[in-house]
C-alpha cells in the first residue's frame, strides 16, 4: 500500500466525498443496506489492511473501561498501570485514548495484541454499522484515513449517481 498515494487521493477526492455523504444525510436510497453490504464485498477484494495499518498510524481508538482490563489483564499490568503507562483522557475529559501515534500496539504493520485489542479497532472501519448513513460523519473523518473507506465512499458514490434519482 502506496500511503503517500492514498494520502495524496484522498485529499483530492475528500471535497466530492464528503459533499455525497452531506447528502446521504437527507436522501438515503432505499436499498442502502444492500447496496453497502455488495459494495463493500468490491472493497476487501481490492484493500488488505496488513498492508496498510494507516489507522494505527494516524488515529487512536476510544479505549474503554472493558478494554482497559482486558488488555492489561492480556499483559499482565493492572488496569490502573496501563492507564498511566498509554493512554490520556481526550480534551473533552470522557474518552481514554494512546499518549502516542502510531501506535505502540502497531508492530511492523501487525496489532501486536490482536487478539485482545480495544473494540474500536475490532470494529474499524465501521462500513458494517447500521443504518449505514447515521455513521456519515465518521466515514467524513475516515477518508483521509483508511483506504478501504475511501474506496468504499468513492464507488457508493458512482453507483448511487448513475443509478439512482439523485
């Protein structure tokens, strides 16, 4: 994965992108569900995210208290040691986040704790989230971020133009 590339595409088409999803705000086809679940079956053929990990890279998942015990139960620190160690409470003061970017977590472009990794990122890039037009402002935030959701924003936006009244 070309991230410089991505980067440089997804500036370029985040106007565009953003303009369609503005609009999904207020018309939804009615199909939507549908039409998401076929369009991104295109996605994961064409986007490995072993290859890209530009998630862990460039933003930091919300951790939550379950996350917290789980993951420092995973490598034997107390939750309270974990806390003080990684994570900062974000400027509004609710949500736990990492000190640092990428993250400490990321080893050569692998989540060295996969398979106990906060539910953010397990659930990464949120295309599966429903109804999938509620979630606008998260795939506007993800578009300079993960190539899977530009691609999937960029080919929605296609079949919606060509094929819907719109």
């Amino acid at each position: 994965m070309d991230l410089k590339k991505f980067s440089i595409t997804a500036a370029r088409k985040k106007a565009s992108l953003t303009a369609f999803l503005d609009k999904l705000d207020t018309i939804v086809p009615h199909d939507m569900p549908e039409l998401v679940k076929k369009v991104d079956a295109t996605v994961w053929r064409d986007i490995n995210c072993m290859e890209c990990a530009n998630c862990c890279k460039t933003m930091t998942p919300t951790f939550t208290k379950k996350d917290v015990k789980r993951i420092a139960e995973h490598l034997d620190m107390t939750p309270k040691d974990f806390t003080a160690k990684w994570l900062i409470k974000e400027e509004d003061g609710t949500d736990m986040v990492n000190k640092i970017q990428p993250c400490q977590f990321l080893v050569n472009n692998m989540c060295s704790i996969y398979e106990v990794r906060p539910a953010d990122c397990a659930e990464f890039p949120h295309h599966n989230k429903k109804p999938f037009d509620i979630y606008n402002d998260t795939f506007k935030n993800n578009l300079i971020h993960c190539p899977a959701t530009l691609t999937l924003v960029d080919r929605l936006k296609k079949v919606v133009e060509k094929e819907y009244e719109w």
